[in-house]
C-alpha cells in the first residue's frame, strides 16, 4: 500500500460508511480527488483518481438512505473511455441500483420519522426512474414497511 492511500486495500466494490466512528471515509477519500461529475440526472455519480497512485473509481454516493459510498474499482480502459468519450460504466446508473447495494451489502438505518423528507424523495425518485416500481420494492430498497413507503407516494 501506498503511504497515505488505501486503494490496494480495497476490494473492487467496496462500501464506505459516512462518519463510521473509525473514520474509515475520511482516511479513503483523503487522497480521492473528484475527476468527472455525471451531473443533474444522476446526481448521486461521479469519477474520482487517487492522487497517490493514480487508482480511478466510479463512486455513488447515497446520504440520504444508507449513508454509504459505493466505490467501483475502474480499469484503465474504463477510466479513459470515461475521461475521453464521457462513457459510463451502468454499475450506478440508477438510483435503485445503488439503493440495491446499500440494502444488500449495509445495515439499514432506523427513520424515527416514517414522513422523512429523505425517505419521501427517494421514493418519489424511484417511481420517476421507473414509474412501474412497487411500493413493496420502494419498501424494500428503503427498508420500510410497505405501509409507510405507500403513504409516502402521492395518492
């Protein structure tokens, strides 16, 4: 490993809390300098490089369900095709996707406010990108009763 730099300790698709306790984010992202930022419609996705050895990273960042990055290790082929032709790698490409991983790969957190404007965003999020998603996979991708993710869709 690099002084400084935790890239070699990482796996190719990693987890990284927000504000974990072990500072786990901050000892990551110290040397993570965002390159490329996909923009408005996938707010949530950007590219960033490793200043220390150079390592490119697709990154989702979510603060709004499951306080995690998602970091996605990128070839060299895939970073240059990103940086020349603007080509995203789909691992991210959707906010369920990234909603997915959180569910499946984190512990969810506990909304004490089941009107959370979080969790009432994200659900309407996720019926604009896929206007034929359930309210039992809203539920489940936020970790709610499919009751409470039901009272958070417009009637």
């Amino acid at each position: 490993m690099v002084l400084g730099c935790c890239c070699s300790s990482l796996d190719e698709l990693s987890v990284v809390p927000m504000g974990d306790g072990d500072d786990l984010d901050q000892r990551v992202f110290a040397t993570l300098e965002r390159v490329r930022l996909y923009g408005d419609d996938l707010w949530w996705l950007y590219e960033s490089r490793c200043t220390t050895c150079g390592q490119a990273w697709l990154v989702a960042q979510d603060e709004r369900i499951y306080d995690n990055f998602y970091l996605r290790r990128l070839s060299d082929a895939e970073a240059k095709k990103l940086e020349q032709h603007n080509c995203w790698p789909n691992d991210f490409s959707t906010y369920e996707q990234v909603l997915r991983l959180g569910r499946t790969l984190s512990d969810p957190w506990i909304f004490l406010d089941p009107q959370s404007p979080s969790l009432a965003w994200t659900a309407a999020d996720l019926r604009k990108e896929r206007p034929d998603i359930s309210v039992a996979e809203i539920a489940y991708l936020l970790a709610i009763e499919p009751s409470a993710a039901a009272k958070l869709l417009p009637a």
